[in-house]
C-alpha cells in the first residue's frame, strides 16, 4: 500500500524492517572467553511507582516514577571441562567471607542482526558479579546435554545500537 506523505507530491512506500532474531547471540564476561551461551534471559528494568493522594481530590491519586531497579541476569550454557564461571563464584564468595576485594565485571550480550552483519544490539551490564551458580541435573532416562546456570546481579543496563 503506498501513502501519499502530507504536503508533497511525491510519494513514499514503507521499507520492511525484519526484527532482529533470539538465537544468534554472544556473551562477554570481562576476561573470560571459554563460555558459549545457548540461553540469556532476565534482561528487565522496572520502575517504582510513587503515589500521591492529594486531599480534596478524590478521583484519582498522583502516580510518579520512583527509583528503577534492574532484575538479575541469567546465562545456561553447556557444562565443559572449563570452570572459570565456578572460579568466579567461588572468589565471590571467598571475597564476602574474608572481606578480600572482588572481581566485578563487564558482561556485554549483543545480538546480530541474520540480514545485515553489520546491524547489532549491544547490551553491557555495568559491575556484573555472579549470585547464583547451578551444576547439571541428572537424569539416566535421557540423553539431553548438560547445562550449566550462571545468575548475575548488576549495577545497570547501558544500550547501544550500530547500524
């Protein structure tokens, strides 16, 4: 369908624009370069609401945005004979223990566009540290691959796109 563009002449037809697709993806964890994801979900930023119930007025209250909180990230992956992902939670936890000084990190996901090579999203997670770790689950009923579960607290979400 061509739209005639208000106040010109000439017309314009839309150009299609594919949305980019889930499954081709990377993940950078600061220096660690062994993980391959096959699943990152959790990338979220949510705002408080504040409310404000102003008196003589009855029909509705005040909504303002408060402060916005960022949900934890999680990354699955294969298990491989690789465990810096481990080594990482590990030196968390020995660090909170022992009041040492930790290894924050950078984690950057970027998503890739199947069209253009040079169209990418990229999303760097600010001050990221591992909360969560998980090991594979076993089962001798089926021969699925194991998986390794990496949650990720962080300190904010910065977006960049390249065109």
């Amino acid at each position: 369908m061509v739209m005639p563009i208000s106040g010109s002449g000439s017309t314009k037809t839309a150009q299609r624009v594919d949305p980019f697709p889930t499954f081709k993806f990377s993940l950078e964890i600061g220096n660690i370069i062994e993980a391959f994801f096959t699943e990152c979900t959790g990338l979220e930023m949510t705002a408080d609401v504040f409310e404000y119930q102003e008196g003589g007025l009855n029909e509705y209250s005040h909504k303002l945005p408060g402060r916005t909180k960022v949900s934890n990230i999680t990354m699955k992956r294969g298990f491989t004979t690789s465990n810096e992902l481990f080594k990482w939670y590990k030196q968390m936890e020995t660090a909170m223990v022992g009041g040492n000084s930790f290894d924050f990190r950078q984690v950057t996901i970027t998503l890739y566009s199947t069209a253009d090579p040079k169209k990418k999203i990229r999303w760097t997670l600010d001050k990221a540290f591992p909360v969560k770790w998980s090991g594979p689950s076993f089962k001798t009923d089926e021969a699925a691959a194991a998986i390794e579960t990496l949650e990720l607290a962080h300190h904010g979400i910065k977006v960049e796109s390249e065109k």
